[in-house]
C-alpha cells in the first residue's frame, strides 16, 4: 500500500513526533520571537532618537525663602539654577514663592500649547495635615493654619488640565522637615505620596513623576556637591551621562533618565553617606526623548569653601563671652537667641545663602540682642564689702599679692617700733621711704589697698600700734569705703592699754569677712540660710559691742560670741555653696540640654543619658522653686537633695557627662584626628556636633574643618552596591524616629513645667502600641496644643 493510501486505512495513525525535535521546534519559535522583540525596541529605541526632537518646555518651582520657623534651605537656589541652564524653553518661576503666585504660574505654564514635553521642577517643604493631606509648605504658609499650604493634588490637578502630550514631574518634597511643637513629627512626605499617585495617576495617562526618594527615605543634600544628589544627579544624566545609547543626535530619553539617577544617587548617598536615598519613577512609563545634549553646558562646582569666616567667628566669641561671665543666668534667653541664630547663620552659609543675606540679617539680630542683654544685666553697683568687690572672696584684687601683704604687715611692725622709741635715724629715714613708696605703690588702687591692709591686720602678733598705723594708711588714701575696713577702723579707736584683746580683734576682723562673704553670695541662695544666718549676725554685733566697751572684763568677753558666730557664718557658706551650685547647675542644664536634641536627631546614642539629664533638672528645678522649709532639718534635708541632684548631674556618666563626652579632650581629639581616615559613621558625629551650640568658637572650628575635610575624604573610598531597599522596615523605622521626636518634646514640655502633660502622655502611649497612622497624627496636635499653651503662658 502506498503511503498515502496507508493515510486513509482505518487502522493507520500518525506517527508521533519525537521528543527531541518538538523541542527544538519550541527553541526556533522563542529564538524568533526574541529576534522579534528585539528588532522592535531597536526600531522603537532607533525612532525614538532619530525623530525631530520637539525642546521641552520647563518650569522651576523652588522654594527656598522661609523664616527662622523653618529649616534652612541648603543648595536650593543652586538646585534650580542647575536645572535651568540645560536646553528647553525654561520658564523662570523660580522667585515666585507664594502660594497664590505659585499656582498662577503653575496654571499659565500648564495652559501654553507645548510642542514638546512639558517638565515641572518642585523644590520645597511638605507636611501631611491633620486629614492626612499632603500639602505643599509656600512661604506664606502658616502652620496653624492649613488653609494657607498647597495641598499636593491641586498641583496634580493643574498638571492633568494641561494639553501636553508627555508631562513630567520632578518632585524633590522629602528633604527633612519636623518641628514637634508645631505637631510635625515624621518625615513622611515620600510614605504619604504613594497613596495620592494612586489616585491621580490613572486620571492623567500623559503624566510620569519622577520622585527624589522612596517611601522611608528622605531626600539628601551634599555641601561637597553643592546641590541636592538628586538635582546634582538629574542634570549630570541631562547633560549625557545618562544616555545608554549615544547616537549623533544626542538624547536623553525618560526612560534613561530615571533608570540613570535611580542607580547614580543610591549609590552615592551609599558610598557617601551609608544612607539610602532611592528615587522613584511613577506614572505614564512611555518612553520619549526628552532633552537634547548640550557639551558645552558643563555642570557648575560648587566654589571651594573658604576658611571659617571671621564673622561667624566674632559673634561665637561674643557667645562664650556671656556664657563665661556668667551673663546667661540673667538674660537666658537673650542667649538662648543669640545661640539660635548663629547656628542658623552657619548652616545657612554651609547651604549655599548668599552670604552678604546672612550677614545682614544675622548683624541686625546680633545688634538687637547686645541692647536686650545690656538693658536687661543690672548696672554693677559700687561694692559695698571687700567681699562683694572681689568676688566673694574667689580673688584678689590686682596687686594683692601674698607679698603685698607680707611687706605691710612689716611695714606696720617696724612702725610701732619707731613710737616705741626704739629705732635710730637711719631707720627713721628708711622707714618713712618705704612708706612713700607703698603709698605709690597702690595709688589710685583703692580696692588693692584696702585688701592689702585688712589682710595684713589678719595676724594675731599685730599690736595696738601697728593696727592703728595701718587705720590711719587706710584713712589717709581714702580705703574705709568698705564693711570690713569700717570695722577696722573702728577697732583702731579702742584703747591702746597693756590688755589690748589682740586676738578679739582678730576675730572680729575675720567674722565680719566671713559675714561679707554670707551677704555677698547670690541672692536667690541667701533665703535658704536666713534664719541661720540671723542667728550668726546677732552673735556678731553681740561680739563686737562686746569688743567695743569701756571696761576691759567686757571686753574679753567678746571672743566668744565672736567665734561662735564666725563657726556659724562659715557652716552657712557650705550650704550657700550648696545652694549656687545647684543654681548655676540648673541655669545651665535648661540652656543647654533643649539645644543638644538636634544632636540626637541624627545620633541617638546618648537619648538615654539625655533624658536622665532630663529627668535630673527637672526635680532640681522643682526642689529650688520649693519654698524653704520652716525646721532646719527638713530645710537641711532640701539642700542634701540639691546637693545630691547636683553632683548627679555633674559626676554621673548616665547623665550629662555622656552628652558632654565627644565634645571634650581625649575622644574630641580622636574625631578630629580622624578627618582624613574616617568614615560615614565619623562624618555622622561631626555633623552631629555643628548642629549643637555646645561647643566654644575654637574647638567649633576646627570641628568643622576636620569635617571638610572628611567629606572629600570618605567619597574616595570605593563603595559596595547597597542593598535592596525594604520599604516596609524604613516607613517603621521613620514612625519610630518620630515617635523618638515625640518623647523629646514631652520631656522638654515637662522641664519647662507649665501646665499637666497628661494628655500628651496618654497620646504617645497609645501612639506607641498602635501602628495607626491617626494615633500618630492625634499625637502631633496633642503636642501642638501642649506647646502653645506654653508659648501662651509665657507671654
């Protein structure tokens, strides 16, 4: 039978095919449709670089020109003057920073009729409101007020309205923004635009955004970039870096764009700073060429930074000026300012702001400052006691020396000799020489004088002649200003007899030092030693009427009370020391410890000791507002605790000797000398540090220019490829941050102690067992309320 016929017999099938050659059928039909496909994106890609490149037109939105409520803007400016020298039709918005202006530019750009692309640069602030908005921060802005924000969809609203056939968004709103007082605690502005893009995006097909960073993340900026890496990255892949396929016509097209700076800045922010910064393209994915390459635009390096300048300098010096002489204590405040402003002025010029701006504006603050601190620092008054003019006692005037008072007391001596008739001519003549010349010695220095003096009469061998010879040097250059030389003076008058009370009057002239000692200290100290201190100057005068009386039985009777009360004045000084210290400490602390939580912002590693601190002066505060108690020994019992709550704050390394730690000696110069091998973790404490006001001008300066140098540094360092990003842990770890926020405004909310916390309290409780984003949000106006009620409160 032929082989056809066997095709219709009833018992014929076909023979199977073999195994082996279904699948190399199977292998030629993928192998052609690759080809296929292939061939496709060439001809597309190929279309896409030979068709009449149609210039983009281009609309800069930077916002940069905020108030002191508001971060510094670094590199903005820069940004936006980057961007806009690359080669399209380029709208300049860029100093239209109101929110009405904003969106009338906005709407004008978006209703021309474009050719080509269309393209939308928005640099600025953004904050999620109390409806989970998110909203766009104009200068005009008022956070108490949303109606004054742009809310984010409106900008998205405009962009759908227009007719362009390719629209593209370039969208830089997650750079750091929080201020818990204001109830702004995350930096949420990429977590929170996913949602909105899911809702807009579908209504405009022609529009793709192209986002500085993913959900989690925030948005960096570089000072050794001068620019954000974002916008630095955008126009290096605009300028042709990012062009996979260079053709003579040269073009970048969307596609290449995005793919560019989504690998360029993460790994840079990588190498760079071991942060991780992802952008993101959502959208419209169609590919189109979107910029032609310009050679001859090269990318502009930031200028090399000069030396730290001079007067940045002067008002830092101006700043541990007052803070040496102790002047914050009166004007805290005053202070307090003067610290604010000139961190914002460094990070300003550390930004990019033009500098004269700065320096305008930061001479105008200084000089309102200086004029509040004099107004408000009391005139220093004529001293009334040796004590108060020299200190308390802490030291000696210019001139009183040890061998002053050695050469006086001998001067003195040798002068009673001579009324004793015991002296030639020629020591007559010498001693009279001697005289004149300490006469000299200490002319027009009447404090110096009058402590040489009173010191020299300290001596229990001085007799009733050489005391008097040093009343009358007193009276002839005018010295008897003063509560102890007054005295002394006084007990020169008493009679010159064979029982002169030598070592009475010596206790006199001590007591009544001890007593000026007393009366000079800090005057919120003295009412915790009152009624011991009244007892000790009863004792006194007692002596001293005593030392003052006619017959001789009397007046030996004055030493006693005389001893006793110099006993009590010198146990009182104790616990006034005690008492000042935990003054001074108090003062300090509150100065201090709300400027060092921008340092936990960026290292956490103290909060812990941070909030012990907290803790600490906080019940300091309390025990000095407390009155002083009316039994002296429960007041003895609030001055063991001052004592105690004190050293604790001075001494405890769980307190601020943890926060005082890399700002001083060995582990400051170890960060220092690190400037040219260390790495990110280093640069993070650096820049940590700046961010406090801690440090005095010298050590801030040379922080600063071990940082400069480790940002050149740590880029030369070769760097792995990150690794994938988890968007799920970095929104948690963000909410955590923010909770962290949260707390450190609830303790300084509680150090200021101004009305119940309670509310806020029970907010982040809840807050802190719940992923709820309302739990949050609740959190944020519970704080906002709690500091308002403050600021009202201290008006």
């Amino acid at each position: 039978m032929t082989e056809p016929a066997k095709m219709f017999s009833p018992t014929w099938r076909p023979t199977p095919p073999s195994r082996k050659g279904a699948a190399a059928r199977r292998l030629r039909v993928a192998l052609l449709a690759a080809a296929v496909l292939a061939l496709s994106g060439a001809l597309i890609a190929w279309i896409i670089k030979v068709r009449p490149l149609k210039q983009a037109d281009f609309l800069p939105l930077c916002i940069d020109e905020y108030g002191d409520d508001f971060p510094v803007r670094a590199w903005v400016r820069q940004d936006g003057e980057f961007l806009r020298c690359l080669t399209w039709n380029e709208d300049n918005a860029f100093t239209v920073q109101e929110r009405e202006l904003l969106l009338h530019d906005l709407r004008a750009f978006t209703e021309r009729k474009s050719k080509g692309p269309q393209v939308v640069y928005l640099n600025a602030l953004a904050l999620t409101d109390a409806k989970g908005e998110l909203n766009i921060v104009p200068v005009d802005a008022r956070l108490d007020h949303p109606s004054t924000l742009l809310p984010l969809r409106e900008v998205f609203a405009r962009l759908r309205a227009g007719g362009a056939r390719h629209k593209l968004l370039l969208l830089d709103i997650m750079q750091p923004f929080t201020d818990a007082p204001r109830g702004v605690l995350s930096n949420d502005a990429a977590e929170r635009l996913r949602p909105l893009l899911d809702e807009v995006l579908p209504n405009d097909p022609h529009l793709s955004v192209l986002c500085a960073c993913s959900p989690g993340q925030t948005s960096i900026v570089a000072e050794e970039l001068g620019h954000s890496v974002f916008a630095y990255h955008l126009r290096e892949g605009l300028r042709g870096q990012a062009e996979q396929e260079p053709t003579a016509e040269g073009r970048v097209s969307l596609q290449e764009l995005a793919s560019y700076v989504t690998r360029e800045v993460e790994q840079w922010t990588w190498q760079h700073r071991r942060a991780r910064q992802t952008p993101r393209l959502y959208g419209a994915q169609e590919d189109y060429p979107l910029a032609a390459l310009n050679p001859s635009a090269v990318a502009a390096e930031p200028e090399p930074e000069a030396d730290y300048p001079d007067w940045l300098r002067d008002g830092w010096k101006l700043r541990d000026k007052w803070w040496n002489e102790g002047g914050y204590r009166q004007t805290p405040e005053v202070l307090r300012q003067l610290e604010m402003a000139l961190l914002r002025a460094e990070q300003q010029w550390r930004g990019g702001v033009r500098v004269e701006r700065i320096q305008r504006v930061l001479a105008a603050r200084r000089e309102r400052l200086e004029r509040q601190h004099d107004e408000q620092t009391p005139a220093a008054a004529a001293p009334e006691s040796l004590a108060q003019a020299t200190a308390g006692g802490r030291k000696p005037p210019e001139g009183g020396d040890e061998e002053a008072i050695a050469a006086l007391r001998d001067l003195a001596v040798r002068h009673a000799r001579t009324k004793a008739g015991k002296a030639g001519e020629a020591e007559l003549k010498q001693l009279a020489a001697d005289i004149e010349q300490q006469k000299k010695k200490f002319a027009g220095k009447p404090l110096a004088l009058a402590w040489v003096v009173f010191r020299a009469a300290d001596t229990d061998a001085l007799s009733a002649a050489a005391f008097r010879f040093l009343a009358d040097l007193l009276a002839q250059a005018r010295g008897t200003a003063y509560a102890e030389t007054r005295l002394l003076s006084q007990l020169a008058e008493l009679p010159a007899a064979d029982d002169w009370p030598a070592e009475s009057v010596r206790q006199a002239l001590r007591t009544k030092w001890e007593a000026e000692i007393v009366a000079a200290a800090d005057p919120h100290a003295l009412p915790w030693v009152r009624e011991a201190r009244e007892r000790a100057d009863r004792l006194r005068r007692e002596g001293e009427e005593l030392l003052r009386a006619r017959l001789p039985a009397e007046r030996r009777r004055a030493e006693g009370p005389l001893h006793q009360a110099w006993q009590s004045y010198r146990a009182i000084k104790n616990d006034l020391h005690t008492v000042e210290e935990a003054l001074i400490c108090r003062d300090q602390m509150l100065l201090r410890l709300p400027a060092y939580s921008a340092y936990l912002e960026i290292d956490d590693s103290t909060e812990q000791a941070w909030e012990n601190a907290m803790t600490t002066t906080r019940r300091l505060r309390q025990v000095l507002a407390a009155p002083p108690a009316p039994d002296d020994t429960a007041r003895a019992e609030q001055i063991r605790a001052m004592a105690e709550l004190t050293a604790t704050l001075k001494n405890d390394p769980n307190n601020p000797n943890s926060l005082r730690r890399p700002l001083e000696g060995e582990q400051f110069n170890k960060l220092i000398a690190r400037s040219g091998i260390g790495d990110c973790a280093d640069l993070k404490i650096m820049t940590a540090l700046l961010e406090t006001p801690w440090l005095p001008v010298e050590p801030r300066v040379q922080l600063w220019t071990a940082r400069r140098t480790l940002l050149r540094e740590v880029g030369r360092k070769h760097g792995e490829t990150p690794p994938a990003w988890d968007e799920a842990r970095g929104v948690a770890a963000e909410r955590r941050q923010a909770l962290r926020r949260a707390r450190r405004s609830l303790e300084l909310l509680k150090l200021e102690s101004i009305g119940s916390t309670d509310q806020v309290e029970t907010a982040l409780r809840q807050a802190e067992q719940s992923t709820d984003a309302a739990r949050l949000a609740h959190l944020a106006e519970k704080l906002r309320q709690a500091w308002a009620h403050r600021d009202g409160a201290n008006q």
